[in-house]
C-alpha cells in the first residue's frame, strides 16, 4: 500500500512538474504561441509543423488538441487547418519521453534549486515567473519520475503488478487498452510514455510489453479533448474525433506490424528506455507521413462519422482587404460592405437576445457569443483599417464616407452590448425565480418589438443606403422613447400598489433602458445615413 502511495505521489508530481514546466514556457512566450497557433496554420503541412512546435513547447498534446477544438468552435480555425496542427501535436508530445530517455533524473534537484533561486532572486516578470516555472516544473518532472520509477521497481518480485505490465507480450489489443485507459486517468500520453521509459530504464518492463501500452495511449490521450468538445459547435465536436480517428486508424496500422516493428526498434537503441521512446515518435511521426497525403479524405470520413450541419459565424473582417488600401475608392466600397455586414450580426444578435429573454429554447447562445465577439472584431477591425486608408490621399466625399463608417460602427457596437446585457438580465431574472406579472410581459413584448422593428429598418436602410427610410427611424425613435416613459411610469405605479415584485422591477426598468437606448443607436445610424 505504502509503494503505491509513493507511486502515486511520483507520478502526481511529474504531472505537475510537466503543467508547471508548460505554464513556464508560455508565460515566456506570451500570447505568441496563441497567435503562431491562429495564423501560421494557413494549410494542413505548415499547421503539422505549428502543431509541433506548439506541443513541445507546452509539453502537451491535449492542451493543443483542446486549443483546436476552442479555435474552432470560436471560428477562429477550420476543421481543415485544426486536422494538421493535431498531426503535429502527436509528434510534439513524443519530445518527453525522449527526454526522459536520456535520463536527466540526476539533474531534478539542481533544476528546482535554479527555478527558486530565479523566483527568489530574479526582477524581471519573464524571469521571475516564466523561467522560474520552466526550470521548477522541469526538476519536479523528473523528480515525480524518479520517485515513482523506484517505486514501482520494488513491484518487480510483484507477480499482479508484472504480468499487468506484460500482458501486451502475449494479448496486445489487451495491452492496448490498457495503455489507453492508464492514459485517460492519467489525462497525457506524455506521463504514460514517461512512465514506462523510466520503467524500462530499471529492467521493469522491455520494448514487447511496453510497445502496445504505447500504442494505447495516442488512443487514451484523445478524451481529453473529446471531454472539451461536449457542448461546442458540430465542427469543434468534427475536430476532437478527428484526433481520436486519427489515433485509432495509426494503431489499426501499426497492429499486424508490431514484431517487425518492435524489431526496428529494438535496432534504434542500445536499451529499452531509448527503445520505447524511439517507438513513441516512430508510430506518431508514420502515422502522420501515412495520413497527411489523404487528409482531405479524412475530413471527409470525420464529417460521415459525425453528422450534422450548422451555420457557422466567420471570425474577424471579411471585406477589408488590406491590398486595397492604397485604391481608395475601391478601400471604401469594402469597407461600406463591412459596415452593412456588421449592422447584420447585430439584427442577429439582437433578435437572438430577445428570444432568449422571452424564454425561447431554440435560441442559440453558443451563436450568440460568438457573433459578439465577431462584432467586436469587425468594429476594431474597420477604424484600423480606416485609419490606414486616411493615410493615402482620399477627397472630401470619401472622407465623409469613412468618417460615417466610424460613427456607425460605433454604433452598433453599442447595440451589440445592449444585446448582451438583455441576455445577462435574463439569466439574472432566471437565477432569482423572478416573476413578472401578465401586463409587464405584454408591455415589455410591445416595447421589444419596438427595438427590433427600429434596427431592422436601419439595416434595410443602410443596406440600401434608402434615405427615405432612414428617416423613418426618426418618428419610431419618437414613439419608442414615448412607451418607454409610459411603461415606466405604469411599471412604477404597480410597485406602489404592490401588484409587482420590487426585484422584477428593477429587471423591468433595467430592460425598457436598454431598449430605448437601442432605438437611440438606431436614430444615430439613420442620421449618418441621411448625412451621406
């Protein structure tokens, strides 16, 4: 029991170590190692090598397949850029269990001394905190195995203990399994792989009984992103089967070739701990070789497997193209297209703010959040780019136009967040139980439709650049400011008269604001557009 303990222990800290080392390296990196991971990923062969890189610099391959699945549920990547950068995550992963293969064990304890010496003593952030990180978790990796391998080295007169490590020699999709199920508990293949290279390195198990176990776990640490995919979007769901298919199909492979293999192998180092470190990135950097060429394929089958369909929200600007820049004329046209684009996803989102108030269950926040964060994107986006375009010569009417795009998208950024305060009111009304009475449900349904009616004639105006049209917004503002003085004062003579619960209230109030305030925005948009 106390061996087991102990065991445990080790590998807890080697986990830790492995995190604290990674949390090191990116505090280093920064926010670097994000933006390499959105945009050097253009294509699947130079999204293998971001994958690489990535992983072996956060020392996980399940920290970069859940990077994936959220990039691509946020939209920010494609299933078809998401399926390389996890190839190369898989290959990244394997530099642990090479670097346990070269036995730095000794050097755990003046790592951790380094590390605190660093914390204690350094003044800069990136020294104090990120290679003070990197150079603790480093020694912690190694000293959590070094525990947990002399552990486990008592078991070896342990007949239970040595015929589970050896039972891949005679049943290896039994080996398999148990390689992937210790991999899921353990949650990375990098701790599995370290594992049983430091086993091997004290004569506890050999290339046969640890190759299938090996293969096992790029089976096992595929459920962490599996985990992370429960809830997201069809394609960031497409995204973590992808790396469990992937993994699988490698093994599927690799299983009628394991003696050949494990011959290879064993040609590839002098002892068993460089053996099973060599089959790690042989069966991972193959299997990538293998599958890349048949990607597309692959994407196809993944979207067989998982079926669905849904829309999907196109991050950042689509219109502003930065080669344009220097035409002013045609620089303006694009960014009128980005306007109108935008002033769309607010109607979406406004609409959508709405349902979800009313209680709708089709209502979509996973969409929500993310068209508002493509708002966000597209608003900053346009002053940038408006503000590159004000550096070539542009003439008065141009000027006029960019100047109004500013103020406009200003605008509907606004309206953005007042789309998201609704939600935050609802989920605040939901929260407390708070009721509302049948009279406030029909006031705030009038006022609502008031809202929406207003922003959906400014779009169809600002679409059409109808003048006309716009000013009609003047005499809807006119009628929605008017029921909104109306209903409130009504709403405040119920919560005199004790008809209306005093917290609804203030949701009640909270709400006609914010509807007013929208129609406000709407009148600001139709006075850019009848100015142009």
């Amino acid at each position: 029991m106390e061996t087991a303990l102990v065991a445990l222990g080790g590998i807890a800290l080697f986990l830790y170590g492995m995190s604290k080392m990674g949390e090191g390296l990116q505090k280093i990196a920064g926010d670097r190692l994000r933006r390499f991971l959105e945009k050097l990923t253009s294509n699947r062969f130079s999204g293998v090598i971001v994958g690489m890189i990535v992983t072996a610099i956060i020392q996980s391959s399940s920290a970069t397949s859940v990077m994936c699945v959220s990039f691509v549920n946020a939209g920010i990547m494609r299933l078809e850029q998401a399926i390389g950068v996890i190839m190369g995550a898989n290959i990244g992963t394997t530099v642990t269990a090479q670097m346990v293969a070269f036995k730095l064990e000794r050097t755990a304890l003046p790592a951790i001394a380094l590390g605190m010496a660093l914390m204690l003593l350094g003044k800069r952030k990136s020294i104090k905190e990120g290679w003070a990180d990197c150079f603790l978790g480093f020694g912690l990796l190694f000293l959590g195995l070094s525990i947990a391998g002399d552990a486990m080295s008592s078991l070896q007169s342990y007949a239970p203990f040595v015929n589970f490590l050896c039972i891949g020699q005679t049943h290896p999709i039994i080996g398999i399994i148990a390689g992937a199920a210790l991999t899921t508990l353990l949650q990375s293949s990098s701790a599995m792989t370290g594992l049983l290279v430091a086993l091997a390195a004290r004569n506890v198990v050999d290339i046969s009984a640890a190759l299938p176990m090996v293969l096992g776990a790029n089976i096992g640490t595929t459920s962490t992103a599996l985990l992370a995919s429960i809830n997201t979007s069809l394609a960031a769901r497409r995204t973590a089967y992808a790396h469990l298919l992937f993994n699988v199909i490698g093994v599927l492979i690799f299983l009628p070739f394991l003696k050949p293999l494990e011959s290879a192998v064993a040609r590839s180092g002098f002892d068993a701990a460089r053996q099973i470190a060599n089959a790690h990135t042989i069966f991972n950097v193959t299997t990538t070789l293998v599958l890349l060429p048949f990607a597309p394929r692959f994407i196809a089958l993944v979207c067989r497997l998982v079926k669905g369909s849904e829309m999907t929200i196109e991050h950042g600007p689509k219109y502003l193209d930065a080669k344009l820049v220097s035409v002013p004329f045609m620089a303006v046209v694009q960014t009128q297209k980005e306007v109108v684009r935008m002033a769309n996803l607010c109607l979406d989102n406004l609409e959508t703010a709405i349902a979800i108030f009313r209680g709708d269950p089709k209502a979509d926040r996973k969409r929500f959040n993310n068209i508002e964060e493509v708002i966000d994107e597209i608003e900053e986006a346009i002053s940038y780019y408006v503000a590159k375009i004000f550096q070539q010569e542009v003439n008065s009417a141009q000027a006029k136009i960019l100047t109004s795009a500013i103020s406009i998208s200003a605008d509907l950024e606004r309206i953005g967040d007042h789309a998201t305060a609704i939600v935050e009111l609802s989920d605040y009304r939901e929260k407390h139980n708070l009721p509302f009475s049948q009279q406030a449900v029909e006031e705030l349904d009038e006022m609502m439709n008031k809202a929406v009616e207003s922003v959906k004639t400014v779009v169809e105006a600002l679409e059409k650049d109808d003048k006309q049209k716009a000013a009609s917004i003047i005499a809807m503002d006119d009628i929605l400011d008017d029921l909104e003085r109306t209903l409130r004062a009504r709403h405040i003579k119920r919560l005199n008269q004790g008809i209306c619960y005093p917290a609804s209230g203030v949701v009640f109030l909270d709400m006609l604001s914010h509807l007013e305030r929208i129609g406000d925005h709407a009148v600001n948009i139709a006075g850019e557009i009848m100015a142009s």
